[in-house]
C-alpha cells in the first residue's frame, strides 16, 4: 500500500488524484487530520485514517500496512517542523514502510540563506539514519507565480528584491512526477531535483510577461529592507517578512539556479514553463 499524507493539501491530494490514474484505489491509503475533508476520497475506495503529526500514534494506525509513505513537509513557522517529521519518519518505520519519500526542497544544502532549508537539510539527515530506503523530491520553486512575482497584472510592474535565476515549477507537474515514482515508474536513493528546466529571473519573467499581454511589463528591484518594510505595512508580520526576504537571497546567491532533465523524463514530456503558467492564469 502506498500512503500519503497531507492529501487533503494542494500537492498530496494532487498527487493522490494522479495515483488513482496509475494503481488501484485499495492500494492507496491517505493519512489526514481531518478524515471528513477525505470523504471524496473514501467514496472512490482509497483508504482513510486520521494522522497528525503533533499525534505518532495517530500515525502508526494510519500508516499501518505501507509499502511506501510519502511525508509532504510541514510549513508551520511557528512549530518544531523538524521534530514533527522526526514523528512521521519514526512512525512510517515501526508500520514497516519499506520506502519513505519526503517533499523537500531545491538547493536544501548547508549555506543556504533561506531559512526553511535547515528544515529540509535537518529532515534528510533523519531519513538517512532510519534504516530504510528513501527518497527526497527536491522540488522547485512551485507555489503560485504572484506569491513571488506580486500584483504585476495590476500594475505592470514586477516590484520585488534583487533575485536570481530559478527553475519555478509547476505543483501540477511535481504532483504528476512524484506519482510515477509511488507507482514503481522509477526509483531513487537518496535525494532526487525535481524541477523546471530552465531558471529565469525576474527580468527574464517580465519580458515572458510583456510578450504575453502586448503590454510592457516593468523590473523594478526594491532595495531589501524597504520591501521589508513594504511586507509590514501591507500586515505581514516582521519576523515573517524577514523569512520570506532570505529566499530573495537564496536566490541572488545563485541557490535555485540548477536544473535537470529528471522531471521530464518522469513525465514523459516537457514540463510547464513560466510563459505556459502566466498564460494560464491570464485567461482565468
């Protein structure tokens, strides 16, 4: 059985829905706070249980039967991250999963400015030592463009820090991706980069955007501690303005500027680029 956890969340309930095309619903168990939002899920014969993270024992009942866990990775910056997925890893291990894969992150090595890679770097030095096979999906940058480029279509300019070159990828695409390897379509020890295969930057992104609206759209750097101070005004709290500033430099730092050709081949087709997103999202 493969088990995934977080699938009432954007990237597990995608990846759910792409293995339901690939093995059998009695194959897949979900793992979820709250089985009430997995409904659709049971419904279509997937097996559901409630885990938490904050709960092991919730979790070895919900992993109990796996052959494979996937731990999509907490985002809480409040919370001991680390320690939780310590609690999922240790909890997939007494189930008897013989494979866990985790959602990391792109450029999760020691140096990097952006602080949730210590999470990742911490988290697969937990895999490594559990004892069993497993697989880090260092994925891409894949949340939503205008999280990172701002209101651009608003204002036709793209007003953020100094970047770099990034392969942002699409959720959709990794979701895909990370279904084919639950599925045995391939395998991978250790850690695997799932992204893109091009990284471009915020000038490259407005010469995409302008070529797509007829309209010029405009790269303006804003300098660090003004943006900063822009997050504030706008009731985003400091501290987290300041977490969010370091992946503007993980970026600049050249962090998120590798690519490869796995995605891809795991697709069996060329991945979504920035100019297919922006496309998207201009017609919606």
């Amino acid at each position: 059985m493969i088990v995934v956890t977080g699938a009432t969340g954007g990237l597990g309930g995608a990846t759910v829905e792409h293995l339901l095309r690939r093995v059998p619903a009695d194959r897949i168990g979900v793992s979820v706070r709250d089985p009430g939002r997995a409904r659709h899920l049971a419904d279509r014969g997937v097996r559901v249980r409630r885990g938490s993270y904050e709960e092991p024992a919730t979790l070895r009942e919900a992993f109990a039967g796996a052959e494979q866990v996937l731990l999509v990775s907490g985002n809480d910056p409040a919370a001991d991250v680390v320690g939780l997925h310590r609690n999922a890893v240790e909890a997939a291990v007494a189930a008897g999963a013989r494979r866990i894969l985790y959602t990391s992150q792109q450029g999760a090595v020691p140096g990097n400015p952006y602080r949730p890679s210590d999470i990742h770097i911490a988290t697969e030095a937990i895999l490594r030592d559990a004892g069993v096979a497993w697989t880090a999906l260092r994925n891409g940058a894949y949340g939503p463009l205008d999280q990172v480029l701002g209101p651009w279509r608003r204002t036709g300019v793209i007003a953020q820090p100094q970047d770099g070159p990034v392969p942002y990828t699409d959720r959709a695409d990794v979701a895909e991706a990370t279904a084919v390897i639950l599925a045995g379509g391939r395998s991978f020890d250790g850690p695997v980069t799932l992204t893109a295969p091009t990284a471009v930057t915020f000038d490259d992104v407005a010469q995409i955007a302008s070529g797509l609206t007829g309209r010029t759209v405009e790269r303006v750097v804003v300098d660090d501690e003004r943006w900063v101070a822009d997050q504030v005004t706008n009731g985003v709290p400091v501290q987290l303005a300041r977490l969010l500033l370091t992946w503007y430099r993980a970026a600049r730092e050249g962090c998120f500027a590798a690519t490869g050709p796995v995605l891809a081949e795991l697709l069996g087709r060329e991945p979504h680029t920035v100019a297919d997103r922006l496309a998207v999202h201009l017609t919606t």
